[in-house]
C-alpha cells in the first residue's frame, strides 16, 4: 500500500535535517519524494561514491557496513545520505538491504527543486547540516 502524503510528512518530520520545517515546507518536500520497494540484497550506497540522495527507510532492515565491518543496523523510521545529498561529499559506509525495503527517495534534482520552489527551507537545512557535519582533522 502507497503511503499517504501524511504519513511521508509524519516521517519526513522525525529526520533531524527537516526538523525545524513548517508543515507547509514538509508537505513540499512529500511532494518530490519516490516511494520505492527495493528487494533483500540491494546496496542503496556505496562507501566512498559520490551521493546525491536521501533514503527514508518505511519498512525492512539495512546493514551499515565501513571499511568492510558491520556498524550498524538501520530498520523503518531511520534514514541515511543526508550528508551526501546537501555536500556532496563521499558516502562513509556501505548501506546493503537484509530484508525486502520499502522506502522514501529524496534525489539531488528534486532536492534542489525543492530549495528553489521553497526557499524559507534552505536556511533551516543548512543550519541541521552544520549540526551533523563531523569536525574535520
């Protein structure tokens, strides 16, 4: 079953990159999101490829692997690629689905879409991203 534009607003809310958002503003990024089913086995990203998406995660598990060791496991309501999709920069871990998945796209041309249609939402974005962006050494 298709997700309401409702329930990809509830879950677009929970990821720390869109929390400062109105409703409005998350009823617009709802608006340029794919919802895909992606079977067991499917690498969503690569560690060290350039990433230019975002992936909610609606249903099923992913396995977060960096330099060839599992770190984590990621299930329904986490997200990954924030990072990637506003800097561009490299992915830090491989993400491999272990169970069929169900999930929310945001890609770099509807994300940029986004931030021209919306502008009151870049700024909030920018400041969640400074937040998160590790300390570079």
């Amino acid at each position: 079953m298709r997700l309401t534009r409702g329930r990809k607003v509830d879950l677009l809310r929970k990821i720390p990159l869109f929390s400062e958002c109105s409703r409005a503003e998350l009823d617009a990024v709802a608006r340029v999101t794919d919802e895909l089913a992606l079977p067991e086995g499917r690498v969503l990203m690569k560690q060290g490829a350039r990433g230019r998406e975002l992936v909610v995660l609606v249903e099923g598990d992913v396995a977060i692997v960096r330099n060839g060791k599992q770190i984590a496991v990621r299930g329904g309501g986490d997200f990954l690629g924030e990072l990637a999709l506003v800097t561009g920069r490299p992915r830090t871990a491989t993400a491999t689905a272990t169970t069929d998945l169900r999930v929310l796209v945001l890609d770099g041309l509807g994300f940029d879409r986004l931030l021209w249609d919306v502008p009151t939402i870049g700024l909030k974005i920018m400041r969640a991203v400074a937040e998160r962006l590790p300390p570079e050494n």
